[in-house]
C-alpha cells in the first residue's frame, strides 16, 4: 500500500464514510458486524475539530504545518456542525461535557451515557483543545466564549489540591471520588488536558488557565516512574499506553509552551521506554504491569510514533534508529482496513474489536504525517497546538 495513498485514503475515510453524521457528531466507531455507527462520542467530536483543522493545514501545503489563516469551506463545515451538536447536545450550561449518546439499539453503559449524566474532565479538556483550534482558524467570538465556559469549568471546579478530578456527575452538580479504572481517577494523562488550558492562556492571557496547566503537568512528573513510564492507575500500579502516551503528549507540549526542558525531557523518557518495548512484528503492546499484556492497539501504536516523530523532528531520542519508527509505521498500516480507516486491533482480554475505529484513523493519519516530516529533522513544521 502506497503510504501516501495511506494517508489519502484515511482522511477520505474520516471526512466521507458518514462516522460524522449529519447532526454534526463523530461517532466512537463503526461496527463492520453490524454495518453501524456506534454511539456519538463528545471526546471525538472534539477530536474531530482538531483533525479537520489539522487536514486543512495539510491541504494548504501537504509538505509543512502551517497556522491556518481561514479553514478550507468544507472542513470548516464540517468542524461548525461538529461544534453545534456539543453546544447543544452535550456541554452543560456550566461548562462540563456529557460522554457518550448512545443508540436504541445498543446497550448503554450508564456510567457513560448522557442519561446518567456521568463527564469527564479529559473529555472536556480535548474539546477544549479542539474549540481552541476552531477558533484560532476562524476567530469567531462564540467559539471563544464555549471554550472559556469549558476552560473555566476545568480549571475552577475539577482542580483541587494541584491535580484533576476525573469525574463530574451533571445530575447531582458534583465531583465524584476515585473509582478503580484509569479513566476515573486523577491521572498523569490530565496533562494532555492542558494543551487546551495553555491554549486559552495565550488567547486571553488569563493567568488561571495556565497555573492549572503547569499543575497538571507538574502531577505528571510526579507519577512518572525512574524507568520512564508513568503510574497510570494508582491502585493496581500498572502502566496503560494509551493514557501513558497521553502523559506524554501533554509534557511535550507543556515543554514547548513554557520553554521549560524539564517537561521535554520527561516525554522523551516516557517516549523511548515505549520505544524499548517494541516487539518483533513492530508493535508495541498495550499494557505493563510487571509483565507485557500482548494487546496491541492501533490508537496507541499511532501515538507513540507521533510522539517518537515529534521528538525526532527537534533532534533528540537520538537513542532510537529510524528503522524503529519505520517498522512502528508498516505495523500501523496493518491496521488499516479496505474502507480507508483504521482497525481498532485488540482489547486487553485479547479479543478483536471489529470496528473501523475514529480516533485511531484520526491519530494515524497524524502519525504518517509527522513521521514524514520527522525524517527532515524540522520541528517547526509541526504544530503542536493541533495534536489529535
């Protein structure tokens, strides 16, 4: 498979094959069993800004990442209608964000569903990050006024004690306790939700979103673990590489932002141990807990070459060949399927989702394109701002 027919093919995938539906929201997945979307997901939908923002710099020059001046008419469609439906159907008037609506023919995991009124606080974060990015695109005030109602959410009622809270309950106004799995506890990965905090800072120079930006980054160095992977859950100590490249992700940015190497260098540690790990067929599993789970999922194995692309592209972990990132690469296009967007790959128990799957096409098609410009050694052709 030609790997810029690759990248074609997934942005054709993601912006044609209707997991954006006509109301505006991207849905988790499409199930190939049943020959359905699955349930609108508001993570990404937020995801979804971004990634048309980030296809229209690409468009511009598919060579370099430039700052977009006015989106392409039909991405900016597409990222208006995407901003319409979390306006109306999932961000609450105090700015939390509702998870997942799901379908009538589904079973809905109320821990999850608009019903039960569960929101995350990562959930918010990336449509933050996306509503920050529609807005530096276009400059329209609404857009602003949406992510200062969900920045100020974030930074006022779920920081506490210099971390995040997880989770916000929307029926009962508020903030629930640490529960057993990952995405329900204050984490490392709430880092990545600071790329959307500092993003309001440079906007609107409000102090406050940057102090719980620095603060979430600062909780991450603290569950980084000497080895370089982070404690992604605090009861059983294990290491997710989804969240843990999260981590990663938002220190980089952090690093960039603050002029600080300190946050550079602790994504670059948690970059080559994931590096250190990769298997004879190119991957790399998705979870460590004293032993490797054999689990591999196309959404981390994405993420952790953007990352490795990332670093690359400003000269460090100079430790890991480019014949590494390069077989990471051939492993992610097995992913691929004949529709143009990406498998989602095993769970933890091993089983096969079979489901073309939204944000591993959307973090994939980042992944090839930065790949591409790492091997330049030209960070600035990167924006950083518009990581999926």
């Amino acid at each position: 498979m030609q790997e810029k027919n690759s990248f074609d093919k997934a942005k054709e995938w993601i912006l044609d094959s209707g997991i954006q539906e006509s109301n505006g929201a991207i849905c988790a997945w499409h199930d190939l069993d049943k020959d359905k979307n699955s349930f609108e997901y508001s993570e990404i939908t937020g995801y979804g800004i971004t990634a048309f923002v980030f296809l229209d710099s690409v468009k511009k020059d598919e060579r370099v990442f430039e700052k977009v001046g006015k989106l392409d008419e039909g991405l900016f469609e597409k990222a208006e209608k995407a901003r319409k439906w979390l306006e109306t159907k999932a961000i609450t008037k105090k700015g939390a964000v509702l998870a997942r609506n799901y379908r009538k023919w589904e079973q809905a995991n109320e821990n999850f569903s608009f019903h039960g009124g569960n929101c995350f606080a990562f959930d918010a974060g990336m449509v933050l990050n996306g509503l920050v990015n529609q807005y530096n695109a276009v400059k329209k005030k609404e857009i602003l006024d949406l992510a200062l109602k969900i920045g100020g959410f974030l930074a006022e009622t779920m920081m506490e004690s210099g971390k995040m809270n997880a989770v916000y309950n929307a029926n009962t106004g508020k903030v629930l306790g640490q529960e057993d799995k990952w995405s329900a506890q204050p984490g490392s990965y709430h880092a990545k939700v600071a790329i959307g905090l500092f993003g309001l800072k440079k906007i609107t120079g409000e102090q406050k979103f940057e102090n719980a930006a620095r603060e979430l980054c600062e909780f991450a160095l603290e569950k980084q673990l000497p080895e370089g992977n982070f404690e992604t859950n605090s009861i059983s100590k294990s290491t997710h590489l989804h969240p843990h490249c999260y981590s990663a992700e938002g220190l980089l940015f952090a690093g960039k932002f603050l002029k600080e190497d300190r946050f550079v260098d602790a994504a670059e540690k948690a970059t080559a141990w994931a590096m250190a790990n990769q298997q004879e067929n190119g991957g790399i599993n998705a979870f460590y807990n004293g032993k490797w789970n054999q689990s591999q999922r196309s959404d981390v194995l994405a993420q952790v070459l953007r990352l490795a692309s990332a670093l690359k592209a400003m000269g460090k972990l100079k430790e890991v060949p480019e014949e590494k990132l390069s077989r990471l690469r051939e492993r992610i296009l097995e992913f691929q399927h004949e529709s143009g967007g990406f498998l989602y790959g095993t769970e933890l128990d091993l089983l096969k989702k079979n489901c073309v799957n939204a944000w591993c096409t959307m973090f994939a098609l980042q992944a090839l394109q930065w790949h591409n410009i790492s091997k330049g050694q030209n960070a600035g052709k990167m924006n950083f701002e518009q990581i999926i």
